[in-house]
C-alpha cells in the first residue's frame, strides 16, 4: 500500500552521508555533520506535511508531535535513529533496487555476492522488491527503514484525518550507533508513555527485552623495581592483570554464550609494570544476576590485592542500561497493541530477546516507560552485503498505523 512512497524515502535517505563517529561522540552531538542534513530534511518533511509541533534542538533531535484527534487516548511515541555505523564504509551509498528478485545469488557491483544459500531469508521475497549497495558501503537500512517508515505513516495520518489516533510522538535522534546516542536527551519532554522504537530487523520480528548492561573498570598498582634486584620485591601490574583476566570463567564469555545467557567480557586493557587499567563490560537478562556478576569482579579484586602482596587493586562499576523488558512488564499495554496488531494484520509476530541495548533501552530506564523495539526489514546491518526488502518496510509501516489504531480501543 505504501510502497512507491516508501521506497522514494528510503532512497533519499540513504544517500543522505549520516555515518556517525563514536570518538568524538561524547562531546560533540550530533558527532557528525552530515547527520544534520538528513535531519533539516526531515524537519521540512514534517513541516510540509502540516506539522506545527516540532522542534529540533541543538543537540540533533527531532521532536514532532501530531495532536490527537480523538479525547481520552494515551500519548505513544515512534522512533528510530538517523545515523548509520561505521563498521564498513557508510558515507557515499549509492543504492540499487532489485524491482523482481530472480530468487538467486545477488552480485553486487564491487564484484560481492550475496548468497543464496548463506541467506536464508532471502527466499520469501522471491519476485519482491529488494534494495542493495554497490558492495563497497553499507545500505544504511539500520535504520534508515525505520525513518522511512515512521515519515510515510505520519504522512498517511495527516492525510487522513478520518482515521482517529491519541496524540503522536515521533523522535528521529542522531548517533545510536556510537553508544551515546540518548546521552543530550531530555528524556522528561516525552509525552509518550510508550515509545515504540522501528529498529529491528527481520520481518515479523518483535524484541520486548534487552540486556541489562554494566561497566566496570579495575585498576592495577604494582611496585616498580630495578629489574636486577626485583627478586622478592617487586610487584608486576600486568601480571596482576593477566592473573584476573584468567581467573573469569570462560564458560561465561560472550564467544561461549546465546539466548538468554549473561557474561563477563575483558573489553580494553592498558598498562605497565607499574599500573594497568582492565576495563569490562557484564550483560545479563535478570538485574540480580547483574548485580551478582559486579559482586564477584569486586571479590575478585580483593582476592587479587590479597595474592599479589604490595599492590593495589581499585574497582569502579556503572550501569549502562536496563532491560526494557522491566517497564514493558509495568505497561502490559504497551506490548497487548502490537500482538494484537499483528492479529488484526495476519502478521506472525514474533518475539525475540536483543543481545545488546537500544536507544529505547536508554530511555527506557530514564523515563520507565515501555520501549520495545519493531522490526524495520533490513538484513545484514552494519556490512557491505546489506540488503532490505520492501515487502517487510511495507508490513511495518502497516503494522506502525495499526498499532496506532489499537490504542484507540
Ligand atoms: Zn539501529
């Protein structure tokens, strides 16, 4: 149904030049300046189409609203981020469009082929529409697709004023990618009390719950000496380091680990003999379990203190972000629109836990409200053979307005 409109954003956009950049992505946000390019243009969009209330800041968010036509129903959000990773190439897309997919391998122009066989989900859209690069960037569907989507349903609800909605908030934000993506939102200006983020994946694809996630960082204080006498005297904070990397349980690695299993992870380490620096990062589904890990790395660096007599061992931990699955359980609305949207489509939800966080993580343990994340059509994010499907851009733009429209019930 939208697909012609869909399709003429999504190209737009990826050729806008968005690839963010996590070093300087602490200081300066947007972190990149070609962000604001794609987020004027949507802006104006937003602008055209009749919008009054928006508002981009100067941190890079844009924050738009379309007034309710109907009393006595709750203010959702959608969102999605403009950037796109720098894993590959991400600035310079030049995308093509498959118009009838043939079913087989798809050779890019660089000379990379998609394979048929390494790609599964592939087959269904067989004879639909598919959008590639040239091989030598990234497509920029994460998440392009899901800014696509957004912009054509809002533009299908102003048109139609017939179709009764709450009031809509819609937040096109800058640098997920980079990790620091909330870290200038104001998180308390939503009115949503559930924001729906349009950043998934595969097509039916619905993810309720992330990781709760937390850093920690130990410090290693050795006692430096002549290396000809150090015998009996000195103590090596690399060795120190080494020792307490060893001493994590490999069972519990992220190489070693899936579904709904937690994990340490050694992350960065720096150093010399006199002081070294281990930084590492603890995921887990349950907040306790989470707890219990920074528990361990803390007696941990006591036993390692104790073992190596002379040095120190400091120990700091931050919370990253929370499971949003927390504040999904605390709004069963929030979840009960989409399954019961996907119903009404005859579209086979499915839902499956994010190995990682998301933007929605973010405000999710800011604000407490609800933030799962929906499906948005591409495959292969963040690599050279990315490829995204109109067929599924379409279903979740359908799936965006029916959502909108289980509210009102
Ligand atoms: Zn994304």
């Amino acid at each position: 149904m939208f697909r012609k409109e869909l399709l003429e954003r999504f190209i737009r956009y990826v050729k806008t030049d968005t690839m963010s950049n996590a070093h300087v992505a602490r200081t300066k946000h947007p972190s990149t300046e070609g962000q604001w390019d794609l987020l004027r243009m949507l802006e104006k969009e937003l602008r055209d189409m009749g919008l009054e209330d928006v508002e981009l800041d100067s941190c890079g968010y844009l924050l738009a609203r379309i007034p309710a036509n109907m009393p006595d129903v709750p203010c959702i959000g959608f969102s999605a981020h403009v950037d796109t990773a720098s894993d590959v190439m991400g600035n310079g897309v030049k995308p093509r469009v498959i118009e009838s997919y043939d079913g087989g391998d798809i050779v890019l122009k660089s000379g990379l082929v998609i394979k048929a066989a390494e790609n599964p989900e592939l087959a269904p859209y067989k004879g639909t529409t598919l959008v590639v690069s040239d091989g030598t960037t990234l497509l920029g569907s994460d998440d392009k697709s899901g800014v696509a989507e957004i912009m054509t349903a809002v533009h299908r609800l102003v048109e139609n004023p017939q179709i009764k909605h709450g009031e809509i908030e819609i937040l096109l934000s800058p640098d997920e990618e980079t990790g620091f993506g909330m870290d200038f939102f104001d998180a308390s200006r939503l009115h949503s009390t559930v924001l729906y983020t349009m950043d998934g994946g595969t097509r039916y694809e619905i993810s309720s719950e992330c990781f709760n996630a937390a850093s920690v960082e130990v410090r290693f204080k050795g006692v430096p000496y002549h290396l000809g006498d150090a015998r009996g005297r000195m103590v090596n904070a690399l060795t120190m380091l080494c020792h307490y990397v060893s001493s994590l349980p490999q069972a519990e690695s992220p190489e070693a680990t899936d579904g709904r299993q937690g994990y340490y992870c050694a992350h960065e380490a720096e150093g010399n003999v006199e002081k070294a620096k281990l930084n590492l990062l603890l995921r887990d589904f349950d907040y306790d379990a989470l707890k219990e890990r920074i528990r361990v790395l803390e007696k941990l660096a006591s036993s390692t203190e104790a073992l190596f007599r002379g040095g120190k061992v400091e120990f700091s931990s931050e919370i990253s972000y929370l499971n949003m699955g927390e504040s999904a359980r605390s709004n069963p609305k929030a979840l009960q629109a989409v399954w019961d949207a996907g119903r009404a489509l005859g579209q086979p939800l499915e839902d499956r836990v994010i190995r990682g966080g998301t933007d929605g993580a973010r405000i999710a343990a800011a604000r407490g409200i609800a933030c799962p994340n929906i499906y948005a059509g591409g495959h292969n994010m963040h690599s050279c053979c990315e490829w995204a499907a109109l067929e599924a851009m379409n279903d979740a733009a359908l799936l965006l307005l029916e959502i909108v429209n289980q509210w009102t019930k």
